[in-house]
C-alpha cells in the first residue's frame, strides 16, 4: 500500500515510471523475486527468500508494477492439477469444488476472480493453459526464450515465462513489455520487431486455418467438443478464414515427454532433496524415484524423438497458418485430485500429461499455443479453445485471437466468486 500511495502521489504530478505505473500483479511462486519469500510450493522451501529477481520481475517493476504477493503453485509446478499442500488446492472461481488446474493455478484464479488484472505464470507443458482453460481466461505458451528465464530450469528446453490475463489485448501489451533478450538466459530471443498490441488492432488477412477436433485419439467431453465445433462455425461465417477439418496422424509422443519431464525434474530435484524425500508431495516423490530408472540412452533417444515430433509439427504449417483444438479433452474435476476420476494409473512420472494430451506436445515442438474461452457447459463451466501457430509467429496467434474475442466475447462474464 505504501508502494501504491507512492506512485499515486507521482501520478498525480504527471510522472510515470512506465506503461503498468500501479497496476497490481501476483506473480507465480516459481519466480526468483528478491527479498519476497519464493516457496515453489513446497514444504522444503518455506524460508526460501531470494537476493534477485528474475528478469520478468525486473521488467515488470521497472514499467511501474506492483507486486502485491506471490501466487500460489503445485509442487516444483510439476502437476497439471491445482493439487497442493503448502497452501490448499487451487479451487475454480466458477466452481470451487473444482479444480483451477495448475501448475499456476494461483495465478489464473486471482486472475479470473478478478482479485488482480494479470498475473505471471511458467509453462512446461501447459501450466498457463490448463488453468486458463479451466479458470475462462486467456494465456499463451509464446516461444521458447520470447520472455527470458532465470535461475535455470531442469527442464529449460521446455519452460516458458508469461503472462495470464482477462483479454487478448492485455497479454499483448505485457508480452511487448517482458519480452527481450537477458544474459543470464541463453535461450532468450532477439527483440521482437514489431508490437504485438498494435497488430491486434490490425484487420485480420485471410489465413488457412487446420481444424483438428481432437488429438492421438483422445475421446473428448462432449460439451467441450460441442462447444469447439460451435466456435469453429461462427469464425468459418464471420472471419477470413479458410478452415479444413483434418486430424493429424501423429504419434503420440507421451513417452518422449514422460522421459524428458521425469529425467529433467527428477534428477535435478532429486539430488537436491535426497535428505528431505518424506517432505515431498508423494506424486512429486514418486517421480523422483521414476527419474532414477531413465539411463542416458533413454534421455538422449527422447531428444531425438522430439526433434522428429517437432519436424512433423512444423511441416503441417507448410500448408496452414493457424491450428485449432480444443485446450483439454476433460472438464474440471475435484479440487483434491491431481487426475480426474477414473483414470487408471499408468506408473509414469507425468500421470497429468495423460489428461493434457493437447497442450504440452506444442512445448516439445515449441510452436506458440494459446487458449482463450469459446463458450460455456450447461454447468457453467468455461471451454477452452487452443491456437497454435508455426515458431515465433506469436503475432499471427494473438491478432487472430483478439478477432476471435471480437466476435465471441468472454469478458463480461464473471463467475460466481468474482461477482
């Protein structure tokens, strides 16, 4: 509050120190944020208290922000659910029987019960997505090194920093800000060359466009399904946009994930934690031990494997500009489980990929993904739609996606806890 007086009273005097002068954040609890305690959500990290922020965080403050706390997340954000024991499971603002989905699950329900406007999330295989999806609000996975990373991740070649927001427009506007190269993250992009705000306002030209109702065979819920095909109606009748139905035959590349998730995570982690394995969520626990079993033949062969996933994804833009799918082949399920019900246990150390079989396959091939809200179940629950398009074209994904805000508009609607 003391921080907020402050810049009111040089607002007031016409000096802004930037684009967000005052605008409140939350920033996940993954986040290097010097002097602020980051747990990462885990009993092993309670005092944990950083002397640095991450470049996100300096860009952030440095445009005006204010950091008002960190946002809750699973364990390591290791979890596609909002399965935690340090602070409680993330709960749906539109059902909080229900899961917010994770691993920023904090995140998106501050964001969608309207407590901040945006907050910071990572995704390493759809912790922005997921909770997006599930939560009715907007998020995109940009391309790899778009916003720089730091302290280094196990798992680097798959984690992405951004933000998660209420409308296109504002992710946009945050993505302009944040994105840019930093020294301490080798990976990191060059700056963009044109502003991703600005060509959302820009008439949409007329793009190809690969509909595919779902992925790998995966059954999807049919109210999402119904949902989807809804929203691909109404863009083929309102917008410039050639749409073909076409399912891809891809492999499911689960194993491929499955070893560099686990293998990345778990090593890392496990070395770490060794002493401290009865503090651990035991799903967190359990992929530690997973990690033990992968030898360096199995890591390496995963890379290649992913390579030629990637190659396989890249080529379908050959022939479109956009993909469609829906974000997730399942509703929101209890707020105490990490898989929904009846899923059968596979022994693998990423039991929450199964139930996310869109969004972390575009980690692998690092082609950008967002999920936006194309409508709402008969429960009341939102549906997500996910846009992907070809490696470091986040500008044809977010114009696309502010037309389509344009046309099927989500903002209005408040769920019951943002009332």
């Amino acid at each position: 509050m003391r921080e907020a007086e402050q810049l009111d009273r040089e607002a007031q005097l016409g000096k802004f120190r930037g684009p967000l002068h005052g605008v409140p954040f939350g920033v996940k609890d993954l986040f290097s944020t010097a002097g602020l305690r980051t747990t990462k959500g885990s009993l092993t990290s309670l005092d944990n208290v950083p002397d640095a922020d991450a470049p996100i965080i300096s860009r952030l403050k440095a445009a005006g922000a204010i950091i008002i706390g960190k946002t809750a997340t699973t364990e390591f954000g290791w979890t596609g659910s909002g399965y935690s024991r340090v602070f409680g499971h993330g709960r749906n603002p539109w059902d909080p029987a229900l899961t917010s989905g994770g691993s920023s699950s904090g995140s998106a329900i501050s964001v969608a019960a309207r407590m901040v406007p945006a907050a910071l999330g990572s995704d390493g295989g759809g912790s922005v997505r997921i909770p997006g999806a599930f939560c009715g609000i907007f998020a995109l996975k940009a391309s790899l090194g778009r916003i720089p990373t730091w302290p280094w991740s196990a798992t680097e070649m798959l984690s992405h920093a951004g933000p998660i927001t209420r409308t296109v427009r504002d992710s946009a506007l945050l993505y302009d800000i944040l994105s840019g190269p930093d020294a301490r993250d080798h990976q990191a992009l060059p700056d963009k060359n044109e502003s991703w705000l600005a060509r959302c306002d820009r008439p949409l030209p007329k793009l190809r466009v690969c509909y595919s109702p779902t992925l790998f065979d995966t059954p999807v819920e049919q109210s999402i399904a119904e949902r989807v095909k809804q929203a691909i109606s109404r863009m083929a009748e309102a917008l410039p946009v050639a749409i073909t139905r076409e399912l891809q035959s891809w492999k499911s590349p689960f194993d491929v994930f499955d070893t560099l998730w686990t293998g990345g995570r778990g090593v890392a982690y496990g070395n770490a934690l060794k002493s401290q394995m009865d503090r651990l969520d035991p799903g967190f626990a359990a992929l530690i031990e997973k990690s033990q079993q992968i030898s360096l033949a199995d890591y390496l062969n995963a890379q290649k494997q992913r390579a030629a996933f990637a190659g396989q994804v890249h080529a379908l833009f050959d022939q479109f500009d956009l993909l469609i799918t829906p974000t997730l082949p399942v509703l929101p399920f209890a707020a105490d489980r990490q898989t929904p019900e009846g899923q059968a246990a596979g022994g693998s150390g990423v039991e929450w990929a199964r139930w996310t079989p869109f969004t972390w396959p575009f980690n692998l091939s690092g082609n950008p993904a967002a999920t936006l809200p194309c409508g709402f179940t008969p429960e009341g629950l939102p549906v997500g739609l996910q846009v992907i398009g070809r490696r470091y074209a986040e500008g044809d994904v977010l114009q696309f996606c502010a037309a389509l805000e344009a046309l099927m508009p989500w903002d209005q609607h408040l769920p019951p806890t943002g009332a």
